[in-house]
C-alpha cells in the first residue's frame, strides 16, 4: 500500500492530508533517532533503508554512495535487492539512473524504467521486474555524496509527497555522510 493508499480511504481531502502529513512526520522522527543513536555510518544507512521501505510501502529503499577515491558510486545499503550486492554493485557518474540523478542534481522520478535508454541491469540483485523509480541525490554544500531511491514492482510515479519525503531524508543523511 503506498502513502496515497493509506491515507484516500476516508474520502476527507483534509483526513487524507493529515494522514499523509503524519506518515511524513513520523518517518522523519524515526530517521532522526536512527542517526542519533546508531553506532557507524553503515548501521545508520541499512536501518534508514528499512525504515524507509516500510514507511513508504516500497519493494525497495537503496543508497548508493559516491567514492572520490575510485570516482564510483557504491551500493551501500538496501532493502529489497540482494544484500551480496552492497559492497560489490558499482557504477560510474554517467551510467545508468543512478547517474542520471548525479548529473540532473535533482529528483529523478519515471515509470517503466527497465525500457529507459539509462537502466543499467546488474544481474543476481533481484532488480529486473521493478517498474518505477524514484532517485534523490545526496548533497551537501553543493558537492555530491551519493544517490537515495525507493523503487516498486508497480508501474507508476511515484507521489509528490513521496518525492518531498525523500528529499528530506536526504538531507538529514548528507550532513552524516558527508562527515
């Protein structure tokens, strides 16, 4: 169920907007005590992704971070792809929608991503029957740190508040990273 789904019941254009802001509210809570209380960047980054992906109703939460050392992104936590991937899924800036969401430095939010001229298929992470994506960069003072997405089985767009909740997350975990 996504955030529109739990929150349109009602039929209550106000109901469903306090539901969604709740939903909003009490995700950014659990993200903020998660980087207050955990012990390590890595700890931190895997109970975000969970945390997202159950706040959200997602398939999957992943993030990917930039190396200045090698100049590649990294898979560095999921919820929802094979967890033999993080550490070993790497990419340059300029591959696939990852990259895509470098480059543009803003949200990128498609639907029936497998058929985009950018998909970047990484065989044995479970990713080939996801349909939509949703990617924000991770950014701090203006210099990249990485790359937060949710993907889904269902083909759609994801919401705007959706999108808003991502981008408020990447923020609280940018000034984490970028330390």
């Amino acid at each position: 169920m996504t955030m529109n789904e739990a929150t349109a019941k009602s039929g209550d254009p106000l109901e469903e907007a306090a539901g969604r802001s709740a939903i909003i509210l009490r995700t950014l809570i659990d993200v903020s005590r998660i980087i207050t209380n955990a012990r390590g960047l890595d700890e931190t980054l895997t109970h975000t992704v969970n945390v997202v992906a159950e706040s959200l109703h997602v398939d999957v939460c992943s993030i990917y971070i930039y190396d200045q050392d090698s100049g590649l992104l990294e898979l560095k936590a999921t919820h929802g792809l094979s967890q033999k991937a993080v550490g070993k899924v790497r990419m340059a800036t300029d591959e696939g929608l990852i990259g895509l969401v470098i480059e543009q430095q803003s949200p990128v939010n498609l639907s029936d991503v497998s058929h985009h001229p950018r998909f970047k298929y990484f065989q044995g992470i479970n990713e080939d029957k996801l349909a939509s994506f949703l990617g924000v960069p991770l950014i701090e003072y203006r210099r990249i740190l990485g790359v937060l997405t949710i993907q889904n089985l269902e083909d759609r767009l994801f919401s705007s508040e959706e999108e808003t909740l991502l981008i408020m997350i990447a923020s609280q975990i940018s000034g984490l990273i970028s330390k």
